[in-house]
C-alpha cells in the first residue's frame, strides 16, 4: 500500500499540470526579478540625468574671465602727502584708477555714452582688488603694473559661451560695441580664463562674478558642530538608559513611540520650535550659527538615538555577562564594554544625521538664516548663512551669471554629502564586528 502512495505522489509532480503551475511561478519570478532590475536601472539613469545637468551647469563656475590691463597706482590719487598711512591708503579712489587703465587701453572711447559700458566691461570689485594689491605692498604706488582685473558677469557669460553674438544685439545683453573691446583685448592676449579662486575663498556679494561660497562654508562649519557637540552626547546617553538601564513600563514605551514618531516630522516644524524656543523665549541672536545648530540638533537627535540603540542592542549578551560576572557594575559594564564596542555603528547613526542636517534649508529658514551676508562669520555668535540656504539665495536671482554659482554650489554640496557618506560606510567597514 505504501509503495502505492510514494507511486501516486511521484506521478504527481510529474503531472502536466505540475510542470504548468511550476513554469507559471518562474515566469512570476523572473518578472520581478526584470521589474526590480528595470527599477535599478531607471533610478540610476534619473539619477545620472540630474547629476549631468547640475555638471553641465555649475562646471563653469569653477574658471572665470579676466583682463590684463596696465594699471597705474598714481601717488597722487592713492597717498597724496607720501605718508603712506593705512587709512589714507585704504580711502582712496581706486576705481578712478581702473577707469583712467581703460581709457588709456581704448583711446578711440571719448563720448560719455560709450564710457559707461566700457567701465563696466570689469567687475566692481576691480577696485577692492587694487585696494587689498595696495595695502599689502605699498611699495606698488608710483608703478605701472600689468594686472588680471575680474570680468564682469556679462562678459563672463559671453567668454564661456553662454552670449551669442550672433543674436540680434536687441536681444542680448552683451552689445557690439562691448563685443568690440573684448575682440580687441582678445587679440592682444589680455584676455585669460583662468581657475576661480574667488568661489571658494569669497564671501557672498550682489555681483555674481565676485560671489563666493567661503562664507556660507563656515557658516555650515559652526552650525555643525554646534549640532555635533549637542546632539552626540544626549542622543548616546538617551540610547545608554534606554536601552541598558530605564526599566519597561508604559513611561518609557511612550519615550520610545515618540522618538520614533520624531524621526518623522518634517523638519519645517522643527524650525518653528527653534524660531519660538531660541529665539522668541531664550532671545539668543537671529541668523547665528548657534541658533541653526540648536535647531538642527533638535531634528538630528532622533536620528542618532536609533542608531544608537541598534547598535547598542547588537553588542552580544554574552559580553554583558562576562563583564558582570567579573565584578563589573552595570555602569561599568555599559560604558567600558557595550559602548566601546557599540561606537562605530554610533558614528556611522551620527555622520548620517549629520549629513541629513548639512543639506537642510527649511529650518534655517524659520530661524532667519536667509539674510544677505558678506561678511565672513568669525564665531558662532557671528550673523551667518549656510550652503543650501546660500543656494536657495542664488537660485532666486535674475542674473545669468548666478545659475552657474547656484549649480557649482551644488555641485560643492553634493561633494561634502558624498565625503561624508563615504566616511561612514569606511568607519562600518573598519571597525564593525561581526558576532
């Protein structure tokens, strides 16, 4: 009888009808094996198209247009007297000077209708630079010196190709007779592309070819490591007693919920609670670093707390054992032995929410960190800005010459979020243990 059975069992899986629901099944399978890989696929080529149209934006941020004129540092407009004092150094006319080099450079220019334009051919910092040149060496004054004057975004725009001049002059912002000089300078060699230095060690500025992201750089420096030293600590503590020492009851399931629930609020309303808590109660500084880091530590401190316990919790029992049953107090035990070897998945929970608060703008924005600022922040009481919110700024002015700062900014952003990843990843992969 039995013999019969495995017989019938046998012929079963053998049956037409077997192999039809064993085929149907692979063909499922194979469909959502193809549907995931398309998945992959699809997301990567969204992803390189954004990525490619950043690049293709922002690369030409990174060089910038300047003119080599012959400027001369008349003593009798920078030091009249020859006492060379710094604040007389500092108050004089240089862009008298940029102006007298060019009409010097194009004689034929004499009408005051044709002089405007060709003094704006230079940036408007063009003077700031004789200025910073002079009070560096004052020996420059009574020489004639070739100097690399900034271009000014137009003609910046119109160097890189981003003008052409074969539209109609009406619908361009470069004219001909601008087309001119700048053809005449070119044909002289004064004309040179040159690395954009002025990005990455200016501040921001209301000219685009002089605007730079150096001051919202340690604008985001100062905000994160305020976030840093306040979130890391209360976070890892909050992980230690909840996952080592707060007993279970309904209080501390209600701790738990709520963080989790925290980890999910968007972060717009943390703002509100910064704008209302730090500065509204507590009065501290509007636009101040420490005011943003306050604000995005109370948004990061949910991401470090489950981080923290996860790591927490995959430290072996055994290893609190053993520690216990040589003598070790429970304090002992936690922080001499289960935080150790816990602290690398802590980093990594860490560098992660660090990255997340890094490219935030809507919390900083509630806390008034859109304001215009020039100045670079000396400290973190300083009035500051950070990088996405200096991006935001950029994105939102009319000129030409700023979509390029808006994507090379991004492009600096995307850098540090990517540097940051990757250290977490090579932190896990260098310290992590497996049990």
């Amino acid at each position: 009888m039995t013999d019969i059975q495995e017989a019938k069992k046998k012929a079963s899986w053998d049956s037409p009808e077997t192999r039809k629901n064993l085929a149907r099944r692979q063909r499922s399978e194979r469909l959502f094996r193809n549907i995931g890989l398309s998945a992959i696929i699809i997301a990567l080529c969204m992803l390189a198209t954004l990525l490619v149209s950043i690049a293709g934006k922002g690369y030409s941020a990174f060089v910038q247009t300047r003119f080599t004129i012959d400027i001369t540092f008349s003593e009798e407009v920078i030091d009249p007297k020859g006492e060379r004092d710094e604040e007389v150094l500092r108050a004089a006319s240089y862009g008298s000077l940029v102006r007298d080099a060019l009409r010097q450079e194009f004689p034929q220019v004499t009408s005051r209708r044709d002089l405007r334009p060709l003094f704006g051919i230079v940036s408007k910092g063009a003077a700031a630079q004789l200025r910073e040149m002079v009070m560096e060496n004052p020996d420059l004054i009574g020489q004639t010196l070739p100097v690399q004057l900034v271009a000014s975004d137009d003609m910046d725009m119109f160097n890189k190709g981003f003008i052409d001049r074969n539209v109609v002059e009406e619908d361009r912002r470069v004219k001909d007779r601008e087309i001119a000089w700048f053809d005449q300078l070119d044909q002289k060699g004064a004309v040179e592309t040159v690395f954009n230095t002025d990005f990455f060690v200016s501040g921001d500025s209301r000219e685009p070819e002089i605007a730079g992201i150096w001051g919202a750089m340690v604008g985001s420096f100062y905000t994160l490591m305020v976030t840093f030293f306040i979130s890391f600590p209360i976070g890892v503590m909050t992980a230690i007693y909840l996952e080592e020492f707060a007993p279970q009851n309904k209080f501390t399931d209600i701790i738990e919920v709520n963080i989790n629930n925290l980890a999910a609020v968007p972060s717009i309303v943390f703002g509100l609670l910064g704008l209302a808590l730090f500065l509204n109660v507590a009065h501290l500084p509007r636009s101040a670093p420490v005011v943003g880091g306050l604000t995005l530590a109370l948004m990061t401190l949910p991401t470090i707390i489950i981080a923290a316990r996860a790591a927490i919790r995959a430290v072996p029992d055994s290893i609190r054992q053993g520690a216990l049953g040589l003598g070790a107090s429970p304090q002992q035990t936690a922080f001499h032995h289960v935080l150790p070897l816990s602290m690398p998945g802590i980093l990594t929970g860490t560098i992660i929410g660090l990255s997340q608060a890094l490219g935030e703008t809507a919390p900083l924005l509630m806390i008034g960190m859109v304001a215009f600022i020039v100045d670079i922040p000396g400290g973190f009481t300083d009035p500051a800005t950070v990088l996405p919110v200096q991006i935001f700024l950029w994105a939102d002015s009319p000129e030409r010459a700023f979509v390029e700062k808006t994507s090379g900014a991004i492009l600096v952003l995307l850098g540090f979020l990517i540097f940051m990843n990757a250290l977490a990843v090579l932190l896990r992969k260098k310290f992590e243990r497996r049990w």
